[in-house]
C-alpha cells in the first residue's frame, strides 16, 4: 500500500444517534447537570453513560401544571 493511499484514523470517537433525545426543561438544574453530564460522556464515547443520562432526564419529574394550586 502506498503511504500516500493509507487512511487516516479518526481523531475523535464517532457516536451515530439514531432519533431525538430528550432536553432539559429550562431553569432546571437537574436537567442542566445530565445534559452536560450526556455530553461529556459522548466526547470520551462512553455511549453507556450518554444512555443513562437520556433516561434519568425521561423520568426526572417536573410538574406540567406548575404554579396550579
């Protein structure tokens, strides 16, 4: 093989993403701390930790009648 035909290996790991996942809802910290958290771990690859942080941001509760008595 010539040295001018070899590939390039990929600098950064390559994550495929297949549908939407979920965001924070604003003002909350909670939400805010597992995006940055799914981020951080998509950028080391760590795809197990970028899935647990989608589900804890699924369940985490929020009430969608807030400010109702």
């Amino acid at each position: 093989m010539n040295p001018q035909e070899a590939v390039t290996p990929l600098r950064a790991p390559v994550v495929l993403v297949v549908g939407l996942e979920p965001v924070a809802v604003e003002g909350c910290t909670v939400c805010t701390a597992q995006v940055e958290a799914r981020e951080a771990a998509r950028r080391v690859a760590n795809t197990t930790k970028v899935k647990t942080c989608n589900e804890e941001l699924v369940n985490h509760p929020h009430s969608e009648t807030k400010g109702a008595a």
